[in-house]
C-alpha cells in the first residue's frame, strides 16, 4: 500500500465535508483544494560573494526535502553592481506529497519553536486566494543545525490555492492547521498613539496671563505714535520759512527810500 501523508487523509477524510457544509457547494470538485507551496529566498549579497548561494540553497534543501534551484536576475542594475543573469536568491516549488509533508512539518514543529508566537496573520492574501507568508529566522526549523549556519536570515513562503475568494483560502488553511491569529486580537492590539501633554487649569490660566500681557505689547505699538506726531510738531520749520518772507517784504520797502534819496542828491545837484 502506497504511503499517504496525514494532511492529505484530513483533507480527504474531513476538510471536504466541513468545506462543503459550510459554503453549499453542489460539486465535490467545487472545494478548495491546496496547489502548491513555494519557499524563496533573497540573498542580496551573493554579488559580492557566491559561496553564499550554495548554503542558501543546501539550507532550503534541507528545509523542504527537495533540491532547491537559483534564481537569476533579468536586467542589470549600475547602483547594486548587478548584472544580468546573476544569482540572487534561492527558490523550491512543492507539490503533492512533498507539499502535505512540509505543511504538517511547519504546522507542528517549526512554528511552535517561533518566540512570542500568537498566530500568523490574517492579512497576507492577495484576493486571489494565495497566502503569503514571511518567516525571520531559518533556525525555526529543526533541520538546520546552528553551528553550521553562517548568518540567521528569513524566507517566505506562498501557500497556492484554487479558492476563488480570500475567505475560503482562509477555511481551507486553518482546516489543514494552520493557526490565524484571531481578528479580534489584531483589532484589540495597541496601536501607537502621539501623547499629547496635559495642561492643568492652573497652568491654562498662566498662559492666559501671558496672551493678556501680550496685549501690552500692542499698547506700546500704540504709544509709539507720538513719533508722528514729532513729526508734526517738525511742522513749525516750514512755518519758520513762511515768516522768513517778511525779510523780502523789508527788502521791497527799502526800495522806496533809496528812490527818495536818489531824488534829493539830482535836486542838490
């Protein structure tokens, strides 16, 4: 008799009919089922050194049981020193037995071994029924040895179905065991808010005082029109100018008197 994984008895055996049930599908062909699950792995800095390629992929291997292949790059980019076809990340596609096998191996081993650990999040689908999810830390999984590793890094893994919207992706996962961290406790989480400072009474009237005393400030805006009326005052000057005129006036009646003398001195003659 041929080996069948667990997950894949559950699905056969439970998943179908609780789907069923739950969305009233007229079809067995109609549930959910999952397609595949892809691991990858970015490793930036294998331009500089390609040794690193080979333990991502040995350590991806070793993760999933299945040999896991490089990825290249498509274009080349000047500010990264990157050319075109150069590795720079690891990948592995799961499927069937392989696949039911990693997923159990995740659900009941790795994840538990992930610190402060409340459940995965609800808010990785892409709205096509896909699931993403991103791990920190490869040393979750007891396949890997920590004094064989050179640098503690992450991975991300895509969970593929054929589910037609989000909500039964999500039945079908928790079905198969994987534990979604409940909405109402990301509803419930602290969110970060700015403290504002808080102000007693006393202190409100303080800075009440000190607008009022501003106010002052304004008064001696207004006191500074005395200047203009300086400037006014400076008025008088041309009013000194105006009565500069009587001088020419002087000078018009002086005009007669020396016309009389001139008279008297031909008379004399």
């Amino acid at each position: 008799m041929s080996y069948i994984p667990r997950l894949k008895k559950e699905y056969n055996n439970n998943v179908i009919s609780r789907l069923t049930k739950e969305f009233s599908y007229d079809n067995v062909m109609e549930v959910p089922k999952l397609k595949k699950i892809v691991i990858s792995k970015g490793v930036g800095a294998a331009v500089n050194d390609k040794k690193l390629i080979d333990h991502a992929i040995n350590e991806i291997s070793e993760i999933s049981g299945q040999k896991a292949i490089a990825t290249i790059s498509k274009k080349d980019v000047a500010s990264f020193k990157l050319r075109k076809g150069m590795p720079v990340g690891v990948k592995v596609t799961l499927r069937g037995e392989r696949m039911y096998e990693f997923l159990d191996r995740f659900v009941t081993t790795a994840l538990p071994r992930v610190r402060d650990f409340n459940g995965v999040k609800s808010t990785g689908f892409d709205g096509r029924g896909n699931y993403n999810l991103g791990i920190t830390e490869q040393i979750i999984f007891p396949e890997i040895n920590i004094d064989k590793i050179n640098k503690i890094s992450g991975m991300d893994i895509t969970f593929v179905t054929d589910a037609k919207s989000d909500k039964e992706a999500m039945e079908l996962l928790s079905e198969l065991g994987l534990p979604f961290r409940k909405k109402s406790e990301e509803i419930l989480k602290p969110k970060k808010v700015d403290k504002q400072p808080v102000i007693d009474p006393s202190e409100d009237a303080s800075v009440d005082e000190v607008s009022v005393e501003d106010a002052s400030v304004d008064e001696v805006s207004v006191e500074d029109a005395p200047v203009d009326e300086v400037s006014v005052e400076d008025a008088p000057v041309d009013e000194v100018s105006v009565e500069d005129v009587p001088v020419d006036e002087a000078s018009v009646e002086d005009a007669p008197a020396e016309e009389e003398n001139n008279k008297e001195k031909n008379e004399n003659k």
